[in-house]
C-alpha cells in the first residue's frame, strides 16, 4: 500500500468536511475499531521482525498525521460554529430587564432581623438551642416538675419513649425559654441575650397554629430589679414599632420560671376599625392590648442554670414573633404565614436588599 497517497487522500476528506457529523464519520472510517489505518496497525502482528521494523514507522506516521488532522478540523468547525452562535445570540443591554418571578423576605424573617438588630443595640447576643427538647431542660429546670400544674397550659407533642435520652422523654420544645437554662449552664453570668425560633404547641385557629414563632429575652446580672425590665421593654416597643408614644402597663401575673411575673398590656388607639399601638390605653377611644409575658427570674431556674440565686438576680420576657408581625403591618390570620401562597408572599413580603437598620428605620418597607 503507498501510505503517501494514503495520507494525501485523508487529510483532503478531512479538509473537505463540511460539519461535525461529516467529521466524526470520517474518524470512525479511518481510526475507528475496523477503520482502515486500525487495520494495518493489526497487521504489525503477523509481519517478521525486519518487516515490522520498516512498515511499523511508516502506519505509525500515517495514523499520527490523520489523527492531528482530525483534531485539528474538529477545533476549527466547533470555533467557528461558537463564533456563529455569538453573532446570532445577542443581547440589547439598553432594553428594560424582562419581567421575572422575584422571591421575597417572609415577614416573620424579616422581624426576626429587626428585633435582632434593636436588641444588639441594646447590648443582646443571640441564643439558639435544639428544637427537639429534653422535658428537663423544657419544663423542670423551669420550675415545672412532673406534677406541677402549669404543665397543662402547654399542648406538649410527645416523642415515644424509645427516643427517651438518659431517661427524660423527649419532646417539640413549647417555647424558647430551655434556651435560657442551655446558656446559663455554658456561660454562667452575666448574660444578656434573646433567643428566637421555632416552637410547637397542638393548637390551630386564626390566631394559632401548631408551629409558630417565639423571642424571648433573659438578663442575668447583680442589682437587676423589675425597673430594668420595664425600660428594656418599653425601648425595644419603641424602637420596633417605630413610635414614640407606646405606653406600657404591667399587670400582676403567674408564670412559674418567673416571680414576681407580669403581663404587660401596651396601650392602643382605634384607627378606621383597626387597633393601632400607641397612646394612653386609658383615652377616650382607646384601650389595653395585652402583648407579652415577663418578670424576675425564678431563683429555682438561675438555681437550675448553675447559678447562686443569692448572688444573681434577672428578668425574662417572651412575645410571639408572629403575633408581632401581624400587629406592625396589618394582617390578621395567623394562618396564612404558613400557607405559602405567592400572592400573600407578594403583597407582604420584604425584598432582599431591605436589610433593617436603626438609623434607617427597622420597617422600612422596599
């Protein structure tokens, strides 16, 4: 066989080659398992050594030469096959950005920065803990042993007892207050933080679901009286509900982790049928909302929390982040933060470049 016209012969079809496809069948004719060029590589076996040691350079080179040629015609299709697709695909940057599905912030991320940020300013780090609690750290270091009563004001969901560790039952955490017990036990005192998160009660209607969200704060410091309580709460209202006229009212109440414990009302106007914050509850036309629980920590919880009661003393509040939500910007079932209807998600949402400031205003909406 003339491996010289052999080579020319392929090398001008590879040339002629019009597009990939043509290119590719021109390497599998040639190169391919029963191409021609592998078939005079497989003769190499049954020549004498003298013969292989003359033919063998020869096929060798022909198939190199074919090979580097297909290589190089497949780069030059696939160049200019880009090229033509960058002169077909253009864009028109001066044309307005067409229309698409944006997401927003859900409302009740949204207040969690901003109570976050208020906080923070106030000198507050944020505490997380776990969302499947032990009942320990849930109820008894809470001063809610096994038969105390106040364990009936929770609609507790239960894990069987095979998922019991050490011996406490397992359990949806009620609130985030075992978040307070987890940080006196890790960092000892003094401490100052909010936890906010996720907590999980059976109940379900307009103003409740079985999962919603919670923020509560704890102070634990030497010479903290109810005092400091009223002013922190009074503080973060203003700050959050962006009005200067919130008035508080503290009311005798019971909460076991707490003593003494107080419910605070925040006084209310009625603006278009609708209860606005802000004002004397005790103005014409307007009224007490109750808002929130708090009051001086228990000495058997800071006992609990690895503390020496007569050494430390502290207060704790806890609101429902959703509850606050609602109040701040006019929605009025607290089943639709759940329901993940895009048209709600919409019109309530907060677009991701409205991060909340305090010298921008925390509700500042896009």
């Amino acid at each position: 066989m003339d491996h010289a016209a052999t080579r020319e012969t392929a090398l001008a079809r590879i040339a002629a080659a019009q597009d990939l496809g043509a290119l590719e069948a021109l390497r599998v004719e040639f190169l391919g398992k029963q191409g021609s060029i592998s078939g005079l590589m497989k003769t190499l076996g049954a020549m004498s050594p003298d013969e292989r040691q003359a033919k063998a350079p020869q096929i060798q080179a022909l198939r190199e030469s074919v090979s580097d040629a297909l290589t190089a015609a497949k780069d030059a299709l696939e160049g200019a096959a880009l090229e033509a697709q960058l002169a077909r695909e253009t864009i028109d940057l001066s044309l307005p950005a067409p229309d698409a599905p944006r997401g927003t912030i859900h409302p009740v991320s949204q207040v969690m920065d901003e109570l976050a940020e208020i906080f923070a300013d106030m000198g507050f780090a944020v505490a997380t803990g776990p969302e499947i609690e032990d009942d320990w750290h849930n109820f008894t270091a809470l001063n809610m042993p096994d038969n105390h009563p106040a364990r009936a004001m929770h609609d507790t969901f239960y894990f069987p007892n095979e998922m019991a560790s050490g011996g406490r039952k397992m359990l949806l955490r009620t609130h985030t207050s075992p978040v307070q017990i987890r940080a006196m036990i890790a960092g000892g005192a003094p401490i100052r933080i909010i936890a906010p998160g996720r907590v999980y009660r059976s109940d379900s209607d307009a103003t409740h679901t079985p999962m919603f969200h919670q923020v509560e704060g704890l102070v634990i410091d030497k010479g903290i009286t109810l005092g400091h309580l009223k002013w922190t709460l009074e503080t973060f209202l203003k700050a959050y509900f962006e009005r200067e006229d919130i008035v508080l009212r503290l009311r005798p109440s019971y909460f076991p982790f707490t003593e003494p414990s107080v419910e605070v009302d925040v006084g209310f106007a009625l603006v278009n049928g609708k209860r606005v914050l802000g004002g004397s509850g005790d103005a014409p036309d307007h009224g007490w909302m109750e808002l929130l629980g708090s009051g001086m920590v228990n000495r058997k919880v800071i006992a609990a929390g690895g503390l020496d009661p007569d050494e430390w003393q502290g207060f704790a509040f806890g609101v429902g982040v959703d509850r606050l939500a609602m109040l701040k910007y006019g929605m009025d079932d607290l089943r639709a933060f759940f329901d993940g209807d895009v048209r709600w998600l919409a019109h309530y949402g907060f677009s991701p470049l409205d991060v909340p400031t305090l010298s921008a205003g925390v509700g500042a909406r896009a």
